[in-house]
C-alpha cells in the first residue's frame, strides 16, 4: 500500500484528508459512523472568544449542485470549548485543529491564545473570512492589509501550526496567501465560501434571513481548484485544498494541483462516511498507479 502520510508545517498527518469546519461539528456526530482516527485530521467548527447566537432562521439553503449557508459561527465562545468540548475530544487519536474567528485582529489573538494551552490541539485554522468590525465590516480576508493584521496579532501568541483559511472572494487570492505567508504562517487553506443569494420568487423575497450566504459544493470546484493550482505556486508554505470535493477524484485533481492535504465540507450531509471512502479511494488509485507515496503527485500538474 501506498504511503499516505504527509506534513503540514510541522505538523504530521496520517494521510491527506481532513473534514472543513462547520460541517463536522466537533467530530463526537460522526463517531457512530466512522473510526475518526482513520482520519488525517479534524477541524472542528468555528470558535470565538465570546458566544455567539449566530443569524435567524433560515439559514441554509438548497441550491444546484450545492449548498448556500449563513448560520453565522454560532458557538458557546472559547472558554466553553475549553472546560467542555476539549475534555471529549483531547484522546481522539488524528489531529483536533481548532477553526478560530474574530472581530477585530485582538480577539483572534485571544481566542489563539487560549487554545495555544491546550495540550492536544496540535493546530488551529484561522478563519480570516470573517468582517471587521471596526473598518465597516468588509472581510480580514479580502485585503492584504486585513489579513496581515490577523496573521501578524495571533503569530505573536499562538507557538503551534498556524493554517489560515483564504477567502475566495478577491482579486488576486496570491497576493493574499503570501501576505499571509511573510506574517508567519505555517499554511493556507482554500477555499472558504462564494458569496451567493437565491431568491423564492413565490414570497418574492430572499431565501436566507440575511439575504447572502456562503456557497459550497460541487458547484465551487473549479473555483477552488484554480485558486489552489495559483496559490500553490506563489507560496512556499503548505497548502490545503477545499471546495466541492465530493469523491477521491475530486481530492486526487486537489493533490495534482498542489495541495499537501484536503478537506471534506458538503459532502459530510450527503454521506457521513464519504471521508473514509475518499482516504481508501485516494490509496487503490495509488496502487494502481504504482505510487509509493502520495507526495509524487502533490502539484504534478
């Protein structure tokens, strides 16, 4: 069997898939299901300092080919993580990477911090898609100058692997990864959601509560597989590949076009032991190949 091991930063993983925040929650929902630690690694969902109710009802929404969703990071905030989840979760044997947001460059260095503690969480994705709140809202993600505030403010107080997860809704998705890369750090991952809207033409109003949401599924896929093939060869760090990945195929186009890992999101609601079909296919397609390792198709395109 092919080697599937492969390294992000300094962190080590036991093969390339991962599952993307917020569609995972914690990992415990999916233990009936599949052995988690059959998994390269686990994000899960989106903590902040404070709690936070996330947006009204409704806030998922069925599109073709994907899914459009603005629940809005609801979570009990970092400390309830702490002294509650991290207890449950700690022994899994994968990676626990924390996916980690904020309003303002101190509260992702805080909520960093905190998490910089806790023994068994080797890494933290930080989730730079979120807006500012003290520069009108616009996104850290969608400027350099925003996301090397985030970058820059957690590098000083957080010592693990630091992955920070790329907005797709830019310009020029390079020049945000190596504004990144120079703050510190240790890999970027992409894609995060397209903006999208969709509209019940019967209500004659929009679908989602507050009319925009995020974008994902198959329908992204070329998106994001052209923003990681760019991103791949602008920086020299590591990087995560998501968007649509619905089969090992799909994760197989990710790894050709640069990416060291992937990440599983949508495809968990269609079927929850799609990560363990991905892994297992992504194996026999090496062996068929005659692949050692999976390293000799990472960016052979």
């Amino acid at each position: 069997m092919a080697d599937l091991s492969v390294k992000i930063g300094r962190l080590a993983l036991k093969n390339p898939v991962m599952t993307a925040s917020g569609t995972f929650g914690y990992g415990l929902e999916f233990a009936d299901f599949i052995p988690l630690d059959g998994l390269g690694g686990i994000i899960v969902k989106g903590t902040t300092l404070h709690p936070r109710e996330g947006n009204d009802y409704p806030r998922m929404a069925e599109t073709p080919q994907g899914m459009l969703n603005c629940v809005g990071l609801q979570n009990k905030g970092v400390d309830y993580f702490c002294e509650h989840i991290y207890p449950q979760i700690k022994d899994i044997d994968t990676n626990m990477i924390v996916n980690v947001s904020g309003s303002s460059p101190e509260d992702y260095a805080e909520c960093a911090a905190r998490i910089d503690a806790l023994e068994k969480i080797p890494a933290i994705e930080l989730n730079i898609s979120c807006p500012n709140v003290k520069d009108g809202g616009m996104a850290f993600g969608v400027t350099c100058a925003g996301a090397e505030s985030v970058v820059k403010a957690v590098r000083k107080r957080y010592h693990k692997t630091l992955i920070v997860k790329l907005s797709p809704n830019v310009t020029n998705i390079a020049e945000i990864a190596r504004a990144c890369e120079a703050q510190g750090a240790d890999s970027v991952s992409l894609i995060n959601t397209l903006m999208g809207m969709a509209i019940d033409i019967e209500k004659r109003r929009t679908v989602l509560s507050i009319n925009t949401g995020g974008l994902s599924g198959p329908a992204v896929k070329p998106v994001a597989l052209r923003m990681v093939w760019q991103v791949a060869k602008a920086v020299k760090i590591p990087v995560v590949g998501l968007g649509g990945i619905m089969n090992a195929k799909d994760a197989i186009e990710f790894l050709m076009a640069g990416a060291t890992a992937i990440e599983i999101g949508t495809a968990n609601f269609i079927d929850p032991a799609v990560t363990i079909k991905v892994r297992d296919g992504i194996s026999d397609w090496l062996d068929q190949h005659g692949c050692k390792s999976v390293t000799e198709i990472i960016g052979c395109i």
